[in-house]
C-alpha cells in the first residue's frame, strides 16, 4: 500500500473518549499500570479492559499476540486512542507478516522508546503520525508535572488541541543556533538505527530529527551517530532534537560526556541543534510530541519548538 501525499490526522481526544493499553513490547509492572490507567481516568477518559496475555520471557504475550492486539485495538470502533503499557523489546516482531489492507481507522497511537519501531514503520508504510510520549507504566504512572511524570501541556495540545498550532519550550541548549521547518520524526536513537536495512527504514530527509535513548555510555552512543552519519541519514536534515540520556555518564572521570559526542559530530552538519530535551527517557516531565506534525524548530536558549498546526481533527 502507497502512502498518501498527504498524511491523514486522527480524531482529537475529548472527555469521555475510551482509551486502548497495548503491549507490543515487554509486560508492565501491574501498580504502575493501575497507577497510569488511573490518570487517564483523572483526565477524563475511560480505560478499555486489557486482553489478557501471558508473558514469554521478556515479551508481553506471544508475538501473534501482541500483534492480534494492536491490529483489534484499530478495529474496534469503540476505542479512541492507543497508549502502549511500557517499552522494553519486542515491537519489531509484529511487523513480521503485513497487517491488513487497508490498515483499520487512524486513531492517536501514544509510546516512545521500543514503540519507536512501530511508529517508524507506520509513518514509512502509511504516513500515519503518532505520538512520542508517556506510556502507562512510564510517566503516566506518575502523573502531571512531576519528577517521572509527563508534561500537560504539550500531552493535552498533541492529543486533544485541534484549532490551532502550538509551542514549547524544549528545556535544553543549544549546541548549534539557527532556526528551521520540517516534519517531527525520529525516536529512541537504536531502533531508529535498527531500522537500516529494513523495508521501513526511516527516510530522514527534511525532518527536524529526534534523538534519544538511555544507559548508553558515550562511545556507544558516538558509535551509533557515526553509524547514522555515514548511512546518509544526517543528509538534508534539518535540524535535531536529543534528549537529556539518561544513565549515559562517562566511564572513566574525564571521558567524553555525551554532550561533547554529540557536539563533535553534529555542530558540523551546522544545523539548528538542541541538546538535553525532556523527550522519551528522561527523569523530568515528558513532553508529548507528534510524529510526522510539520514543526519549526529555534535553536537558541533552552530551544523552542512550534507546532505549524493542530495535530488531530475535530
């Protein structure tokens, strides 16, 4: 199936809209998913019954399983929204067979880090755009604006916010100033990596590049950006976002940090780049943002970026 020329938008959330857990990657722990389920309550939505899996060894249910899921949450016209329970491993197994075609409706899928599989996938496949950010048992499990949570603002503006563009702060620095336009792509920097190769690797070019990942240390970190660099997937982009890593502190006391790899690297490309933005893992409130949404990117200070307009439709 061609992707439209035009990427679709799915339906903005409201009060009362039923929202979907999947688990197309590892088992949550049950009190955070109860405590992440029980803040979309707060916000006003119902939480649809989970299927019932059982887990195998790091992975949810099987991988029939978790794939049967995913594809019925889609199907079912009662659900709303998709929100992934966690991440670990594992997306890359329903992308196995081909899924229906035509795929079933769009609705706002919600997940970052392994999720970031399946968002590329059906971005490259479908121009569907989805949503990077908090997922039951990481950040929703500890709610709004708080140390481990997820960030309102730009949660409620992505997903339910559809008369108007919008901004943020990214809450970073600049590593290089400029200001730019492109699409939102990207994710959690190896599965993004993982996709070379793949029918559904990610076409970079004219995006605004997100980048982030955790309990790396910084060689790796710089392996997987040369890797990147010398695939072309840095040509004609236009700008980046990296997050704040986590767990990625030097080895050894005056190592090269994270910051520096990326600086060494990236500020050649000369291109507006913030670095240490709460997207994906990070400790601070996590920002939600849309995935394939037309954005402009400002690289100076902490970073702004806008949303050019409404991410989902009436």
């Amino acid at each position: 199936m061609s992707a439209p020329a035009h990427p679709p938008k799915p339906k903005a959330l409201r009060p009362g809209s039923r929202i979907a857990s999947i688990a197309p990657a590892s088992p949550g722990i049950e009190d955070r998913l109860s405590a992440g389920k029980r803040e979309l309550e707060r916000l006003g939505f119902s939480v649809a019954p989970s299927r019932t899996m059982r887990a195998e060894g790091y992975f949810a249910g099987s991988g029939d399983e978790r794939r049967a899921e995913f594809v019925a949450a889609l199907n079912d016209p009662s659900i709303d929204a998709l929100v992934a329970t966690r991440g670990g491993y594992g997306s890359a197994y329903l992308l196995e067979d081909a899924f229906p075609d035509p795929l079933p409706h769009l609705k706002p899928i919600i997940g970052f880090s392994d999720l970031t599989t399946l968002q590329i996938y059906l971005w490259q496949k479908y121009r569907w755009p989805t949503f990077y950010g908090p997922m039951l048992a990481v950040g929703l499990d500890a709610g709004a604006d708080v140390l481990n949570g997820y960030d309102s603002d730009s949660f409620r503006n992505a997903l339910m916010n559809n008369a108007s563009g919008w901004h943020t702060s990214l809450y970073g620095e600049t590593l290089h100033p400029g200001a730019t336009e492109g699409n939102l792509l990207g994710g959690a920097m190896t599965l993004l990596e993982a996709t070379l190769g793949t029918p559904w690797e990610l076409d970079t070019a004219g995006s605004i590049l997100l980048l982030e990942d955790r309990a790396m240390k910084p060689y790796q970190i710089d392996r997987v950006l040369l890797h990147l660099k010398q695939a072309g997937k840095f040509k004609n982009v236009r700008g980046i976002i990296l997050g704040d890593f986590p767990e990625c502190g030097p080895p050894v006391p005056a190592s090269p940090t994270v910051r520096e790899v990326a600086q060494r690297i990236l500020a050649p490309l000369k291109i507006p780049i913030i670095f240490g933005a709460p997207i994906g893992h990070t400790s601070r409130p996590m920002l939600t943002l849309p995935l394939g949404a037309p954005a402009r990117l400002i690289a100076e200070g902490s970073g702004t970026l806008n949303i050019l307009e409404p991410t989902v439709r009436p």
